[in-house]
C-alpha cells in the first residue's frame, strides 16, 4: 500500500463515518406492528405492497443508491482488511499494515495462546484479544491460587485423602 493510498484510505474512513449516520436502519415491514416479526431487514416481495412501492409515510427499503465506497468494502471500521484465522498456519502472509486478525471461534484454548503467541512475534493486530485474555487471566488466577497453598501440602493432602477414604469405609465395613 503507497503513501496516497493511506492518504486515502484516512479520508475514505471519514467520508464513510458520515455516510452511515445519514442512512436509514432499514427495518423489515410490518416489525413494529407485531412482537413476533424481528425488525432484521427483509425485503418486501408482495404485489401491492406499499413498502416495495415506496409509498410516503413507509420505511426505505435497502437499495443500491445506499451502497458504500467500492474501496471501503468489506473492511472492518478501522479501515483493515479482516482475516479470520483457525491456526497458526494462518498467520502467514499478513501485512501488518493493511490486515488485522481475528481468532475463530471454534478455535480452543491452547491453540488460541498460540496463536496469540506469534501474532505477538509479528506484530499483527488481534481484534477478539480481550476474549482471549480474558479466558487466559482466568487460568492464571487458578494457576495462582493452587501455587498460593504450600505445594508439599497440597501434594500431601490429595495423595493421603484417597487411601484415608478407602481405609475408614473398610473400617466401617467391618465393624458392621
């Protein structure tokens, strides 16, 4: 990406900001007349419906004369282009610069903390980050918490519970 293009790519961003404040939030007909119809936008389909006609007093409909810029499309609100990833094979070949990442979400813990790992490395923008780190955090504070009590202790207690157990229900066994 030159120079110019960043240029551009910063005043497309602000052109495209207030774009989005001046369009509609097209609703699906009829929505706010019944609880059970969503208002995620369907286009109408009927013959004489006053939505499709575009009759005053009725909601837009979503037509091409709303589409954004062709160079901004498909980028996240930041102006990078997304790239889900599920491994860390997928890291490879992106710019830093014009790309951002985003962990899927059947991805499970320890490949998530080595993804984020050489996402690090190569500086790459991470945009469900906080997810992960919170997911991370709460692994180190049980990590923590274990390490906290005397570590002979604890190794002590749980290999001398199980035979103690076992060794009072025999006793309880017998004596009945």
């Amino acid at each position: 990406m030159t120079v110019r293009s960043k240029q551009i790519l910063g005043r497309d961003l602000k052109l495209v900001k207030k774009m989005r404040k001046r369009k509609p939030n097209f609703v699906r007909s009829e929505s706010w007349r019944y609880v059970r119809i969503k208002e995620n936008w369907r286009r109408p389909r009927g013959l004489d419906h006053k939505m499709r006609l575009k009759y005053d007093g009725w909601p837009p409909s979503a037509s091409v004369g709303y589409k954004g810029l062709k160079a901004m499309r498909g980028l996240h609100p930041s102006g990078f282009r997304e790239i889900l990833v599920y491994n860390v094979e997928g890291l490879r070949g992106i710019d830093p610069k014009t790309q951002v990442v985003r962990i899927a979400h059947a991805v499970g813990k320890r490949k998530k903390t080595r993804i984020l790992a050489e996402a690090r490395k190569k500086r790459l923008t991470v945009l469900n980050l906080k997810e992960v780190i919170m997911k991370e955090e709460k692994v180190a504070e049980e990590k923590l918490g274990e390490e906290k009590t005397e570590p002979g202790e604890a190794q002590s207690s749980r290999a001398d519970q199980k035979p103690e157990r076992i060794r009072k229900r025999k006793e309880e066994t017998k004596q009945q």
